[in-house]
C-alpha cells in the first residue's frame, strides 16, 4: 500500500473521482501543509492559512501505480487554472501533489512537467489533517444536492462512462 496527496479544487470533487478508480482502497478529504494546527473548513475558506483542500488516497500499487493515479488526477480537473478550478476560487482549491518520497516526487514532476501551462504545485507533504466529518464521502452521501448534481456528476460521468 501507499498513499498520495492530490489537491485539484474542491475536494468532494477530487473524492467522488479517485473513490471509483480501482486499486484505490480508502479516500480521506483533509487540508495540508498551511500554518494553522488542526484547521477547520471555515478557517481555511479565508485563504489566510494557506492549507489546501486535499485528498489522502490509499491506493495498492499491484493494481493501479502512483503514475496512473496522476493521469487520472490531470484528466479530471484542469491543471492550468491558478487557485481555482470553476467557481471555487483561491488558494485551498489549488492544484497541487503532495509527495512522501523521492519517488513520487520525481513522478510528479515527469508528469506535471509534460503539461503545457500547468500551475499545479509538486511539493513535500509537511503535515495532513482530516477534514470534518461531514465532508467525508461527501458525493456519495449528498448526491442529489444541487452542486453534486451541477458539479460533481458530470465529472464522475464523464470519466466513468
């Protein structure tokens, strides 16, 4: 097993994606790597603690590699937009790989490197914290909620036709 950190918007979003990608085995939304310890949402909202929406993915490398779950993560926001992807805006909803070793790191950067105009930030991974309890599983349990079904939805469906 081993876990990545992708921060590509809001995070329900990012979640609903990487929760049907096979080999993943357990998602969790938190922020990472601001200077406030133990942030809430509405703390990080004020793009004052300079955290990012982030989702923790535990994934089996014997069925899917940490290169694979990139290109997913590319396809399915857009790596090119500066602190914000749609209507979210500001710094928590940057693009974002938070590496835990010298491997990842150099996989992100191939990756990140061969897209053109991409803003997304590789950087070290200093600290995770678990988001709310009710951000968790937040499509799966809220998906007739109108930004589910405006947002949410059609990426899920797009990618997973």
């Amino acid at each position: 097993m081993q876990t990545a950190y992708l921060a590509g918007g809001c995070f329900w979003c990012v979640e609903a994606i990487f929760q049907r990608v096979k080999g993943v085995k357990e998602v969790e939304n938190g922020y990472c790597n601001g200077t406030t310890i133990n942030p809430s949402y509405e703390s990080i909202c004020t793009g004052q603690t300079g955290h990012a929406e982030v989702l923790r993915v535990d994934f089996d490398e014997d069925e899917v590699t940490f290169e694979a779950l990139l290109e997913v993560f590319v396809e399915t926001h857009d790596p090119t937009s500066l602190n914000r992807q749609g209507a979210d805006r500001g710094t928590q909803y940057r693009s974002a790989v938070f590496y835990t070793n010298d491997s990842q790191k150099e996989i992100a950067t191939s990756v990140i490197g061969k897209i053109k105009g991409a803003v997304t930030e590789v950087t070290e991974l200093d600290v995770f914290y678990p988001a709310e309890v009710y951000h968790q599983n937040y499509f799966n349990n809220n998906s007739n909620q109108p930004y589910c079904q405006m947002v949410i939805l059609p990426k899920v469906t797009k990618y997973f036709k």
